[in-house]
C-alpha cells in the first residue's frame, strides 16, 4: 500500500471537472415535422385569405349600417339605404322592379329569419313618398337584421318559388 497520507480534500482537487457536452440542437431531425408546420402555416394563410375575402365582400353591409346610422332616423333615408343594400347583393334585374307586397316578400324571402309587420312594411314601401317620415326602432332594427343577414342564394327561391308553378296550373 502507498504509505503516502493523502486525504479525501487533496483527492478531490486533483480531479479534472468534466467538459461539458455540446448544444443540442432544437431543431425538428425528422421531416414529418417540417411537412406538419408547412401544413399548419398554409392552413393558417387559407384561413386568413377566407376571412379577408369575407371580409371585403361583405363592405356594402357595413356601409348600409354606417348609413342608416347617419340617416337619423328618417324612414325615406332609410328605405334608399335598403334599396342600394338590395342592388349591391342582387342582380338589377331581380331587385330594380320590385315594388310594394313583391319589394316586401322579396326581402323576407332573402333575410334569415326577418319579417316585416304590417307597420315595419308600410314604412318600407311608403316612406319614399312621402314628405317628412319618422322611422320607428322596430323598422331600423328589422332593416339592420336584414342587411345583415341577407343571403343571395335565397333570392333564387324568391325569384322562383315552388308554389308559384302549382298556382299558375290551379
């Protein structure tokens, strides 16, 4: 045995600190994981693309909304505001003659769940002609649902509907 006294202090300083191991990288290593973020970034622009679509097709809404808001109230404001609204969605030729109980009929066939009462009609159709008109909540609030909840596909069914065949034959 070495008779050399050494003691566990000298022992350890004489050991050599280990080096330290290289970076890891965080990198993905497999291409699964390149082709899931590829995926998942044209899945994000594809997104973006829809809404700004969306967005930009609906602008006349919220132009009619801008106007009816500015209109303060006057029913015969309000009624052009409708009328362009019902121009910019339709093509002229299913909206420019329409006038009176067809006007009305085709803007309940066209909106999601609106319906015009007597009185919130009779504002609709008259109000243009006459000199000073007042426009009450109800009528701005089903003309604001309607404006936003028109939908084009729905005046095909207005422009045609089923029962219109039947009677014709009755």
């Amino acid at each position: 045995m070495n008779e050399e006294a050494t003691s566990l202090i000298e022992l350890l300083d004489q050991l050599v600190p280990p080096q330290e191991p290289p970076p890891i990288s965080m990198a993905p290593q497999t291409a699964g994981w390149a082709v899931l973020a590829a995926a998942i970034l044209l899945g994000v622009a594809i997104a973006l693309w829809r809404w700004l679509k969306h967005y930009r097709a609906n602008a006349y809404r919220r132009a009619a909304i801008a106007a009816i808001e500015q209109a303060n109230g006057d029913a015969a404001e309000i009624a052009l505001v409708v009328r362009r609204c019902a121009l910019a969605a339709f093509p002229r030729t299913d909206v420019a003659q329409l006038t009176g109980e067809s006007w009305v009929l085709f803007l309940e066939a066209t909106g999601k769940g609106v319906e015009f009462d007597a009185a919130t009609a009779a504002t609709l159709t008259e109000a243009p002609y006459r000199q000073e008109s007042a426009a009450s909540p109800a009528f701005v609030n089903t003309v604001k649902r309607w404006i936003k909840t028109h939908k084009a596909d729905r005046a095909t069914e207005a422009r045609h509907p089923i029962s219109e065949g039947t009677e014709a034959r009755a």
